[in-house]
C-alpha cells in the first residue's frame, strides 16, 4: 500500500492537535502521568533514532516535529529535511523580522559538525505543546507523539499506511494555510522519494526494542554497597542495578543536551547576533558536544559491561589520518585550558583493524581524561610508531606540570562501580581503568598504563593475524 497525500484546501486550519488525535484513533485509554510517559517519550526518540534509523544507514528522508526538534542525532540531521513547528517566542531569537529561518549553512564548530538544517514554523497556541515527530524514508515511515488528559497520557507509535496518508494530508493543508512554499517544498520532498515500502510491522520491532531501553531503567535510586559476607548473586543482583542507574543516567542526560546543542545551533544561523551573544552560544555549543561525548562514552562503557558481547567487528582504519583529522578540535579543547598538543606520527603507517567511530569517541575521551590535571603550559603529546605487526599509540603529558593531587592518579582514585571511578581530592568522575580496558578491547586495542609514562595503546594492523589479546 502506498502513502496518499490529498489536498483540501477549503478545509479550517490544522492543529498539531488534531494530528495527535487522529493518532489515537484506535488506540484504547490508558491511566498514565506525565512524568511516566515524558520519560517513555525520550525513550522512544532514543529507541527510534539509536536503535532503528541510524542502523539502518539511511541517505535522505524528511522529519516534521513540534514544538521543538525531537531529532537530534547529527547524522539523521545531516542527510534528512526537516520541518519544526516552534514557539512564536523562540522564532523572534532567531529571526524576529520573518519569524522563519530560511536555510542556509550551518555554522561549522570542529569536524564533527552537522548540518542541522530545518524549516522553522510558527507554532499556534491551539496546538498545545504535546509533542510530535514523524519520519518518512523510502525505507521506514513511522509518527511519535503524546495524547490523552491529565492521569490519562500515553505514547503513541503509529506506523500504518492509512494513519501516515492521513497525517501527511493533514500538514500539506496546514502547510498550504500557514506557507504555500513550504507546502510545495513538503510535496517536492515526498515525490523525491518515489515509491514508499510499508511498515505495518514496525510496532513488533518498535515496543520490545522501548520495553528493553525502559527496562533498564533502575526502578529505585535506593542502591547501596552490600556487605562482603552476602553471596555472588546478590552482589550481582546489586550490579546490575547501578548498571542500570548509570545507563538511564546518562540517557536522561545525553538526550536534553542534544536537543539543546540542536536549538544552539539554529540560533547560530542568524547573521546579525551580536558578537558577544555568538560567542557565548558558541561556548554552549561546544560545552553541550564535550558532555554528550563524554556521557556517550560512559553509556558505551555500560552497555559492554551488560552485554559483554564475544565478538566486534573491526574494519580497516587509517590510525594516522585520524588523529591527524582530529587534531584541530583536540587542539582547540586543549588551546581553552591553555594547554599545548604535540603530534609526533610516523608517516605511512600501514592501517589497522578497528572500529573508527567508537575509537574516535574513545580517543577524545582519553585526552580529556588525561589532561584535567594539567596546569597552564601543560603540554600532550600524541605518538604513533609502529611496533612489529602492531601501530603503539601513546598519550603523554608533562609530569612536571601535574598537579601534586593528581599526580599519583591511580592510587587516589576510587572505584564506585564496575564502570566509574571518582577521585576524592578533584571531584573528577571518570571510567575506571578496567572499563577503560574493555572499551578498546572491543575496538581492537591493548591499554598499557604505566605510572608517570601516560598510557600506551596497541592496535593490530590490517595484515597482522596477531590478534590474541582480542579474545
């Protein structure tokens, strides 16, 4: 069955309202508050972009939101069109002369930046703020929102092709009101995307994928070291349950900050700021990526020590390129606690086997890990040699600029679960050495930490069969 987009322009103006409600039709009463189904909300944009949409490595599609982006995963933005009904108030900071952004590059913060271009309409107070995301691809079509009277909110997933045909002809007239242009640019987008393969099944892939992400959610904050004379399965049990906490932790703080940094950078796009103003929104934007970087790499740390997966696919990586690539924004991290990076590769280095993505995000932590006790005129140095069938990477700072408390790093801190460890005399909360370890075992590496030398890391290269330390 194909979506079908009717037109009726003789019909009164949309709400997102009425999109809401349409999506519930069908769809029995349940007793739900608000904070429940809030949470069930960032799990499901969690559970939609993580767990389906970025999997599937998808080129083009169009999102459609309100009352603010619910997309926020850089690469969803980067190749998908978007639309975002916004508050009145929020489209005056961005541009208070036409109340809608025309697009136009983004401002580009370090290498990893993404597009984040959207359209921004003016949101009506008859639309209510329940919020709406729906996503059309060629491969996958599904809306998101939340519905229902106070004690009676729920979730809504729709994915069927009738409910989808209706809400798209429901936008196109409220488009066709509100900016006959971006009406046309909505059609123009659909007629891109040729034929649309259905997706009625998606819910049997859909709510078991929420349930588990929901399910991992500590059901108590109550978590208490047990004492050593209890047995292995309730220290296990005890496990699990600050496994738990730490991932919704980290989820309930990655996501608000990624929708922040995506706000930031529509801001951004405004050509008259003050400079002033796009300078500190800049510091935003950049203090927004550190903490979702770095909360990103806690939950990969957690989900390994759940799954404890057997097997990583590894691929070819240009080790050297990519430090190389990432030293610019390493540089300019460094450069703001004045501090000094030193790169010293050898060059045409053979590749090695690895897993590019998560090894970047692991790198990038490292650097902040390893430099937070560096005073001014610190200095790290980035070292890439190759060592037999193997490339050794180290991460070495100036010990003589390390604070006298942080300088015996590993004996001071304390582990306060299987993935963290916190230092008592800096506050500084970090992955602990094991955890660390598991990380770039699964990416292909060897961690070698040696007191006062830094950190060496060994990674095998691509004609290599040595790859014993991986199993």
């Amino acid at each position: 069955m194909l979506l079908v987009l009717e037109v009726v322009l003789t019909s009164p103006a949309v709400t997102i309202k009425a999109l809401q409600k349409r999506m519930a039709q069908g769809v029995p009463k349940t007793s739900g508050s608000e904070a429940a189904v809030r949470r069930m909300w960032w799990a499901a944009l969690d559970t939609l972009q993580s767990d389906i949409l970025l999997p599937m490595n998808l080129t083009r599609g169009l999102w459609l939101s309100s009352p603010l982006p619910a997309l926020y995963e850089p690469k969803l933005l980067k190749q998908f069109q978007g639309w975002v009904w916004a508050p009145k108030e929020l489209l005056n900071l961005t541009n208070p002369s036409v109340g809608m952004l025309p697009p136009s590059k983004s401002i580009s913060m370090d290498i990893n930046s993404h597009s984040s271009d959207y359209e921004r309409l003016t949101l009506l107070e008859e639309d209510g703020n329940d919020p709406l995301l729906i996503v059309i691809t060629p491969e996958i079509q599904i809306a998101l929102a939340l519905e229902g009277k106070a004690e009676e909110r729920k979730l809504l997933m729709r994915s069927d092709p009738e409910t989808l045909s209706d809400l798209l002809t429901l936008l196109d007239n409220r488009l066709h009101m509100e900016n006959v242009e971006q009406a046309n640019n909505l059609r123009n987008a659909l007629g891109e995307m040729g034929q649309l393969k259905t997706n009625d099944d998606l819910s049997t892939i859909f709510w078991p994928l929420l349930s588990q992400r929901i399910a991992g959610i500590a059901p108590s904050l109550n978590i208490q070291t047990l004492p050593g004379n209890l047995g292995d399965e309730h220290k296990s049990a005890s496990t699990n349950n600050e496994i738990s906490l730490l991932e919704a932790l980290t989820h309930e703080i990655r996501t608000p900050l990624a929708t922040i940094r995506t706000l930031i950078r529509s801001l951004l796009k405004k050509k008259d700021l003050p400079q002033l103003v796009e300078n500190r929104l800049k510091q935003i934007d950049i203090e927004c990526t550190e903490q979702i970087d770095r909360f990103g790499l806690i939950f990969n740390a957690v989900e390994l020590e759940r799954s404890k997966p057997v097997k990583t696919n590894l691929a070819l990586t240009d080790l050297g390129k990519m430090l190389t690539l990432l030293s610019p924004v390493w540089r300019n991290q460094l450069d703001r606690k004045g501090l000094k990076l030193v790169l010293d590769i050898t060059p045409d280095l053979p590749k090695v086997l690895s897993d590019s993505e998560g090894l970047e995000l692991m790198l990038t932590g490292l650097i902040d890990r390893n430099t937070r006790g560096l005073q001014t005129g610190g200095e790290l140095t980035l070292k890439l040699r190759p060592a037999g069938h193997r490339l050794k990477l180290q991460i070495l700072t100036q010990l003589s600029s390390i604070k006298n408390s942080e300088v015996s790093e590993n004996v001071s801190n304390e582990e306060i679960g299987p993935v963290l460890s916190w230092n008592p005399a800096t506050g500084n909360l970090q992955l602990s050495q094991a955890a660390t370890q598991r990380l770039l075992k699964s990416l292909g590496g060897r961690l070698t930490n040696r007191r006062d030398s830094g950190i060496t890391i060994f990674f095998p290269i691509s004609e290599s069969k040595e790859f014993e330390f991986l199993n």
